[in-house]
C-alpha cells in the first residue's frame, strides 16, 4: 500500500475516532470533559477542542494524500474509492453531529448529502459512458470553505466570537450555496451521459 492510501486510511479512522468522540453519551459512562469559559461569557468543552485537532489532522491528510498521488502519479482506484469514503465519513457525519448538537441548522447536512447523492450519480453515469469529470474550481472552493468553517465551529468560532461574528457558520452557508452551484455545474458537464439516443 502506497503513502497516499495509508494516509486516506488513517483519515478514515481519525474520522471514526471523532464521531465516536462527539456521539458516545460520556457521562453515562461516569466520564465528564471538562469545560472552561473564554472572556467570561463563551463556554467551551475540551471534548470540541479535541475533536477540532482531530479534524484539522484529517483534512490536512486529505490535501496531502491528492498532492503526493498526483506528483508522484501513484493515483489508484483503491485510492479514488476510499478517498471518497473517507471525505463523506469525515463531513457529512460530522455536520450531522454539528446539527444533532445545535452549532448549525438541521438543514444543511440535509442539503449537502442531498448534493453528493446527486453529483455522485452525475459520476457514474459520466463514468459509464467513458467521460470523467475533473473536480471544479467551484467544488474545491466549496471544499476549502466547508473544511475551515466546520473548525473553526468546533473551535467555538474563536477568536472571531469575542467580536460578536461568526466566521465559522458564515463559511459553512457559503459552502452550502457553493455546493448546490457546483451540483448543477457537475449536471451541465454531464447531461450527455443521460442521453438514451
């Protein structure tokens, strides 16, 4: 197995790792992470913290694995696979834990799945006729702003909360909107593929 795979592997179980961190009901097991007030008014739980070091890990491996793939052209199908596995575990649990938790609203893990079901068959039926469709400026854009966003979340928007902005939700409903535009440009770009003539 080639770096870029053990890395996207590793990706995958640090996402495990933090989904299992956000959901177990700790304190029924007796287990309390401690919390501690920024500026006499935000309250911050360690676990948060944690998971948001975890997740800044995880997505830095997710830049890392493409780059060396591609530079060093080792790109496989394993690779391809799981690279996209490990991005939905990573994302689309973690906002649905994000929502679960009230950091953001229900609505946008709803549209962001609801998107990559799409586009993910906007690929295949791409695929099926020979066409592959290369990752858009929009979806990389849409990537950078949902990853950044969704730290900063767990990161309790800081330093921007003691301002009374929040950069890291603000970021999050850009990438949202970005995500529906880059599902409609993946259509345009493979509408052929759905012509039965």
């Amino acid at each position: 197995m080639n770096l870029p795979n053990k890395l996207t592997i590793g990706r995958i179980i640090t996402s495990i790792i933090i989904l299992i961190m956000l959901i177990v009901p700790w304190y029924n097991l007796g287990i309390n992470f401690p919390t501690y007030t920024v500026a006499g008014k935000i309250i911050v739980d360690l676990k948060y913290i944690i998971a948001g070091i975890l997740f800044v890990i995880a997505a830095l491996t997710d830049f890392l694995d493409g780059h060396i793939a591609r530079s060093k052209n080792i790109v496989t199908d394993f690779g391809k696979v799981m690279d996209a596995i490990a991005d939905k575990v990573l994302v689309n649990g973690l906002l649905i834990i994000l929502a679960y938790d009230g950091f953001i609203s229900i609505a946008i893990p709803v549209v962001i799945i609801t998107r990559d079901i799409f586009v993910d068959s906007f690929k295949m039926a791409s695929g099926k006729k020979g066409k592959v469709v290369a990752a858009s400026f929009l979806g990389k854009a849409k990537t950078m702003c949902m990853m950044i966003g969704m730290a900063l979340t767990m990161f309790y928007n800081l330093p921007f909360e003691l301002i009374g902005i929040n950069v890291g939700y603000a970021l999050i409903l850009i990438a949202t909107i970005l995500s529906v535009i880059s599902a409609c440009e993946y259509y345009y770009n493979t509408k052929d593929a759905f012509n039965t003539k």
